[in-house]
C-alpha cells in the first residue's frame, strides 16, 4: 500500500476509534477513570490514544505489500471513505449527546 | 483567571479562525480549473499549524480552568444544556479535526501534480477540506454558545 493510502486508513481507523472511546467513556464510568487516572485527563487520554492509534494502524498498513505506483482513483475513493466516516461519526456523536443531554433521565 | 489562562483562551479562539480560514482558502483553490500548488501546500501546512497549536491551547485551557471554574456555573444556570450538549460535542470532535487536517497537508505534498491533472482526485480533497472548514465554523460558534451561557 502507498503511504498515502496507508495514512489514509489510518486516520478512517482513527476517526472510528475516537468515535468508539468518547462514547463507550461516557457510559462507562470505569474506562473515563482509566484514563483519567493514566493521562490526568480523560480528553488528553483521547487524544494521545488518538494519536498511537494513528501511528499504529498507518504503520500496519503501510506494511501491507502492494503496487507502490499511485493509482489516483483508488486515493480518491479512500479520501471519500474518510469523508463519509468522518460525517457518519459527527452524526452519532451529535446524537448521543443530544439523547444524553435532552432525552435521558 | 491568570493572563496565561486569558492568553492560552485568546490563542485558542484565533488561531481556531486562522485554521478555518485556511483550510476555506484549501478548499476554494482545490475547486479551480487550475490549482496553485504552492499556495495549496502552504495553507494546508499552515491550516494544521494552527489546529495543532489551537488544540494545544485550547486543551489546557480546558483542562486547568474549564471544569473546575467555568462548567459548574453552566450546569447551575439556566443553560445546563451549553454544557451537556454543546460543550460536549465541541470538545469531541475538535479531536478529529488534526487527523484530517493532516491528510489534507500530507495529500497535498504527496499528490502535487496528480492532484492538476485529475478532477476526481481535487473534488475528493475539496469535500475532505470543506469538512474540515465546516466543522470548525461548527466548533466555533459552538464556543460562542458556550461563552454565552457563562454570562447568564
């Protein structure tokens, strides 16, 4: 894979995980301390496991052996999946807040 | 609140326009028969400079002043929900907007030519840059909500 593709999925797999961490913190209390005990805050813990998630799965995809040329609309469709990811996860993320903020008792 | 906690918090909400502004002046040129490259490179660069460094600033302002002094006066107020809802959802997805910005800068110094010759690739990058400017337009008159409810 080209190392922009791999840093292409990497921010996809990162986007995701942000999304999964920020949700499951909130209603799990266990996992909010966790990382407030280990990074002094929870948004900083985010933020640092953001980015080892970042670094972590560009570098393991950047491992995978394929064609090194630079296929233009295979890069086109991956800068879509992270556009379509990312507004899919703002899209959860406004929800949930909205249900905690409004809905739930 | 300390000058450096008044310095980190303006430092935060300009270099969040700056980045925003960036990233409009991407996304105008990525939209152009003819893309300037160096412009391009440059504003993409500077557009990530700016979220890092906001993000910074922001995030210690946040930690060591937000929820000790500013967040218990939204929630007693009459505007809980500043917090709850907006101040939540802010400070979340600010967490996004580096990883893409990133890839902006990076696809722009990677692709270079590339991105001149074909459109496909250009409109890919344009709808990446234009999420990047909506959701920090987003994120800041989400600020502008938040400091609103301090004041009430």
């Amino acid at each position: 894979m080209t190392k922009l593709q791999a840093l292409i999925f990497g921010a996809i797999i990162t986007i995701i995980f942000l999304t999964l961490i920020i949700i499951t913190a909130d209603l799990y209390s266990p996992l909010k301390d966790f990382l407030k005990n280990t990074f002094y805050h929870h948004w900083i813990g985010k933020g640092i496991l953001g980015i080892i998630v970042f670094l972590i799965s560009s570098l393991i995809f950047n491992l995978i052996p394929s064609s090194q040329d630079i296929d233009n609309q295979k890069i086109s469709n991956k800068l879509l999946s992270l556009f379509f990811t990312t507004i899919l996860s703002f899209l959860v993320l406004t929800l949930f807040y909205f249900y905690e903020a409004f809905i739930k008792k | 609140m300390s000058p450096l906690l008044v310095f980190f918090l303006s430092s935060h909400i300009f270099l969040g326009i700056i980045a925003i502004a960036f990233f409009f002046s991407v996304t105008m040129n990525l939209l152009k028969r003819e893309v300037n490259l160096f412009s391009l490179k440059r504003n993409s660069f500077g557009g990530l400079l700016a979220f890092i460094l906001s993000w910074l600033t922001g995030g210690y302002y946040y930690v060591f002043y937000y929820g000790d002094s500013v967040k218990p006066i939204i929630k007693q107020g009459l505007y809980s929900w500043a917090h709850n809802f907006i101040m939540e959802l802010k400070e979340h997805i600010f967490l996004y907007l580096p990883f893409l910005a990133f890839i902006v800068f990076i696809a722009s110094y990677l692709m270079q030519d590339k991105l001149k010759e074909n459109e496909n690739l250009r409109k890919s990058l344009a709808m990446l840059s234009l999420t990047i400017f909506i959701l920090g337009l987003l994120i800041a008159f989400m600020g502008i909500i938040i400091s609103g409810a301090v004041k009430k």
